[in-house]
C-alpha cells in the first residue's frame, strides 16, 4: 500500500489491550484508569480477520503491544495465529517486560520474531516511583529470559524525564558496551496531557473535521476515550520534564565517549549510533523535535477495534462494528485503503495540535 504521499505502509501495530499492570506516571493514571467495556475490545479470531486482510494488502511486518500485551489472557495464542498469516515476515511485541520471564520462551517458540522492552531506570526506588506497580528484579530477568531465548535483538526503550532518570541516560547506554542490547532514548510525548484547556481541545476537533470532512465519508471519527486525570502528571509538570534527544545525546557523549554512526535497518524511527567497541548500539527517537513523519510506514489498530494512521493525530476508522455486523473481509479491505489514504503527511505538534482523544495506553506507542 502506498498513501497519498508516496511512503509504502507495510507495518501494522496491533494494540491487543488497554489493560496494564503498571501505571507508568506518563501514561496512566495511578488509580482510575477507563478501560474499554470487555466487549469492545476485538476478539482473537477478529484481530486474525484484520491481519489476514492486512497482509493481502501488503502488511509484512506485526508489533503487538498495548496496554500491556502480556496480561492478555492466551496472548501465545495470537502471537501464533499471527505469525502464520501468509504475507506476514516478522511478528514482534513491545512490553514492560514484568511477566516476560514466564512467557519467554513460549513467545519464541509460537513464532514472536523480538521483543522491545520498555525500561526507564535501574534504580529500584525509582522504578517503583515512575511505573508504581512491580519491580525492577522481574523486569531484568524479563530482559534476560528475552534474550537467552533468542527474542532479540532487544531493544530496550528508555522514557527520559528531568529529575526522574536524565542522570541515568549514560549508564543505560554503558549496558551497550557488555550487551547485544539496542538500547533506545524516547523523548517524552505529548498524548493525554492535561491542561485543563477545553478551548484547545475544540479547536483540535475543528481542525481535523476539516481535513476528513472533505472526503464526505463518515467513516473517520474523534473517537472521545479521554482518561480520568487523576495522579497523571499535568501538562505544565510533562513540559518541565521533556528532554530533547539532544541534550540526551550529549549527555552521553561527555559522559562516555563519542557516538558513531551505526547501519541498523529498523522498521521505524530510531536515529542509531554506537559507542566505540560496543556489542549493542544507542538510538534516538525524536518524535517532537525531529518528526520522522515523511518516512512512516505504519498503521495502528487500537484494542477496541479503531484503525488509526497517525499516531499523533485523532482520526480513526472503526473496523469493529463493520466486522461485528458480517460486512466481510471486502469492507475491512475498504476501509484499510480508505485509511491509508487518508493518512496525514505530518503531525501537527509544532501548530501546537495534539492527540486528545486517548491515552498511550490506548493506543499502543
Ligand atoms: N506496556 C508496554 C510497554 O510499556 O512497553 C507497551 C505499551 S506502552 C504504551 C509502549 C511504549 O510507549 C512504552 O515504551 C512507553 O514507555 C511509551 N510511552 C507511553 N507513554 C509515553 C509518553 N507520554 N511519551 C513517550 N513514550 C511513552
Ligand atoms: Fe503500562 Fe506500558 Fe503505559 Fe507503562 S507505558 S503504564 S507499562 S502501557
């Protein structure tokens, strides 16, 4: 598939839940979360639908991800009813990592090409102040379990934050100089901050009505899945603490040694580097300083079924009723080229439009 501004779509991320057993202080909030009634969330055999279409339209590669995908009851199950999708050539899930020393090995054996694990310190005070649920020892042996099976590369994914972890961004890309890891630093992204400003909000409907309402399709909607704020840091605390991949690069280079560029195909946005003699290389993504948008080959599915081209733009297409009501695979097959040419060519985010309608939770990162 290729949208309207000639970039090829061949990779779909598939968020199999909205539920998590951490609530990261980015992400989540500490009590109180909205989870999706259990009936809208699609079911195995209707995620299979959707892959089966996607792959025919020329989807190769799958992430899963969430919420977090390992709570999701049999998620083996699906990892393998993907995995053999004709068309499809890698399967891979990004996690916390907290129950990935239980699933290892039989994720690897039902076909999960790697995983990403998300990691943002290596502190145990801190691990428990910044994701308030479980516990560093059973994220590490996650990490390890990962790779003594052969889900790797692994690639960890560092959220760096003034005062929480900035301090630690060398000593996260020191672990590349003993281990294979590719270690990667995220900046912090503005979805689901709070501000309190309805008037923003309203603008942001406007403005995306306006670049759908042209198509006189009905199809793509602000789906409203807005969670409760409550111990979400605000948007003025996330703004204090955003770090800009540059200052995270620096950072590293005086504190360790300078970074060399590093030939890695990845399917997605990562700057790469190495440090001199490392076994594991150092990455950057940038997604508010440095929009990687013109090379984005990516579609989104959310758990309750939407399927989304922008991860930092609203607009959705609803595939759960379409399929609920025995449309067929010829309308999903619609709605996906529908979609992709729909896709914006950037975000917005510098115009100071952001992503309103759900959380990161929601929607898979
Ligand atoms: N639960 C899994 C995990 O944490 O890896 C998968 C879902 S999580 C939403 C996917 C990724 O999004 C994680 O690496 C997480 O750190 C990242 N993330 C969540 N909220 C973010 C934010 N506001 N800015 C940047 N990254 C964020
Ligand atoms: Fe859960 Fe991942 Fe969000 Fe943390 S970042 S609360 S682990 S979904």
């Amino acid at each position: 598939m290729t949208d309207s501004f000639g970039r090829t779509i061949d990779y779909l991320r598939i968020s199999v839940t909205d539920r998590c057993n951490f609530r990261c202080v980015y992400c989540m909030p500490e009590e109180g979360a909205d989870i999706a009634p259990k009936d809208w969330i699609l079911r195995y055999e209707e995620i299979a639908t959707i892959v089966r279409v996607a792959a025919a339209l020329g989807i190769r590669k799958v992430r899963l991800t969430g919420g977090e995908p390992l709570v999701r009851k049999d998620i083996v199950k699906l990892v393998q009813m993907v995995a053999q999708t004709p068309g499809i050539i890698e399967i891979s899930m990004t996690t916390n990592g907290f129950l990935l020393s239980r699933y290892a090995r039989e994720l690897k054996e039902a076909g999960l090409s790697r995983v990403n694990i998300s990691l943002d310190t290596l502190n145990p005070e801190r691990f428990v102040r910044i994701a308030r649920r479980g516990s560093l020892q059973q994220v590490l042996e996650g990490i390890a379990a990962a790779q003594q099976v052969g889900l790797s590369p692994v690639k960890l994914n560092m959220v760096v934050m003034r005062a929480f972890n900035d301090d630690e961004v060398a000593d996260f890309a020191r672990l590349t100089l003993q281990h294979p890891y590719h270690v990667r630093f995220i900046e912090l992204m503005p979805i689901n901050w709070y501000d309190g400003s309805e008037g923003g909000e309203f603008l942001q409907q406007r403005f995306w009505s306006r670049i759908f309402a042209h198509t006189g399709e009905p199809s793509f909607q602000l789906v409203q899945l807005r969670q409760a704020s409550r111990g979400m840091l605000s948007a003025s605390e996330m703004r204090r603490l955003f770090v800009p991949v540059d200052e995270m690069r620096q950072r590293i280079e005086q504190e360790v040694a300078p970074l060399q560029p590093a030939e890695v195909v990845t399917n997605g946005p990562a700057r790469t580097f190495r440090l001199p003699g490392a076994q594991g290389t150092v990455g950057f993504i940038s997604q508010v300083t440095n929009d990687f948008c013109a090379n984005c080959n990516r579609l989104r599915l959310t758990a309750d079924g939407f399927l989304r081209p922008c991860l930092m733009a609203d607009g959705e297409v609803d595939l759960r009723t379409p399929l609920r009501e025995g449309k067929g695979e010829e309308e999903i097959r619609r709605l996906f080229l529908y979609t992709v040419a729909h896709k914006p060519e950037r975000h917005y985010l510098a115009e100071g439009i952001k992503p309103v309608s759900r959380g990161m939770s929601q929607l898979g990162g």
